[in-house]
C-alpha cells in the first residue's frame, strides 16, 4: 500500500462515528485472525514439502458437495453380513 493511500484512510478515520470505528475495529482484526491463520498453514504445508513427507498439497475441492443418493437393497443389513463373515 503506497503512503499516500495509507494517509488518505487515516485521514477518513476522523470522520467516523464511534460505532463505525467499532466496525471497522471488528473487521480488521477478523482479517488479521484470517490472515495469520493463512500464514500459519501456508508455513506448515510447506514443511511438510521441505520435509519430504508429502509431494504436493492439494488445494479443497471449489465445488460444493452434492447430495448422496442412498442405494435401497434387499436383504440383511449390510453391518449383519459383515459380522457373519467375521466369525
């Protein structure tokens, strides 16, 4: 960030009511918990990189997670069938 915008949203800061101020007091300090926490893992994939323990680090899936369909069949319980076999 140049100075020039830093002083410019000082500057603002002036011109805020007490319960923006808080506002404004909550989301930063919810992006600097965001952030640290960025931080933290981003350090830890990457000695699990420089260890060896792991090749790469997959990134979540950006697609959400769909419904499951349930299989219907016939028949015990599937849990019954494996403690049979079991024994």
């Amino acid at each position: 960030m140049t100075q020039a915008i830093l002083t410019q949203i000082l500057n603002q800061l002036e011109t805020l009511e007490l319960k923006e101020l808080q506002q404004l007091n909550q989301k930063i300090q919810q992006y600097l918990m965001d952030k640290e926490e960025a931080d933290k893992q981003a350090l830890f994939h990457q000695s699990l990189l420089d260890a060896g323990l792991v090749k790469q680090i997959k990134r979540p899936s950006s697609q959400p997670i769909t419904e499951r369909r349930l299989i219907e069949i016939e028949g015990k319980p599937i849990s019954e069938t494996i403690i049979e076999e079991r024994r």
